[in-house]
C-alpha cells in the first residue's frame, strides 16, 4: 500500500537509526510493528489483571510432575 504522510525529518531519522533500516519503509514497518506488539502485551496483561491465572496445581505438585 503506497501512503503519503508528513513525518518530521528528526523523527525519521532518529527511528532509522534506532531501527538500523536502510530505508524509511523498512523503518516504518519496523516501527508498526513494535507498537502493534507492544498494544497486543498491554491487553494481555489487561486481561490478566481483569481475569486472573488459574493454576491447577500447586507449586509442588508442578515439582514433583516434572521429576518423574
């Protein structure tokens, strides 16, 4: 997809070295994708706060399966 967008020549260049990119496409596809990440753990753990872990064994129990 081809897209026009006013970016700060700072901006670029701080993210393009931050990145190693060598180009500003791969720059910007580097950066989509860190803060699609980044978005992705927030509501994971979002939805670890609203909905806590269960676990069906205890911390010894887990031991003791492991060592058999």
């Amino acid at each position: 997809m081809k897209v026009t967008a006013i970016i700060s020549r700072e901006l670029i260049e701080e993210a393009m070295a931050l990145s190693k990119a060598d180009t500003i496409t791969e720059t910007l596809k580097v950066a989509l994708v860190s803060y699609i990440r980044s978005q992705k753990v927030k509501q994971i753990g979002a939805s670890v706060v609203s909905e806590p872990l269960e676990f069906k064994y205890s911390a010894q129990e887990l031991r003791d399966l492991n060592r058999r």
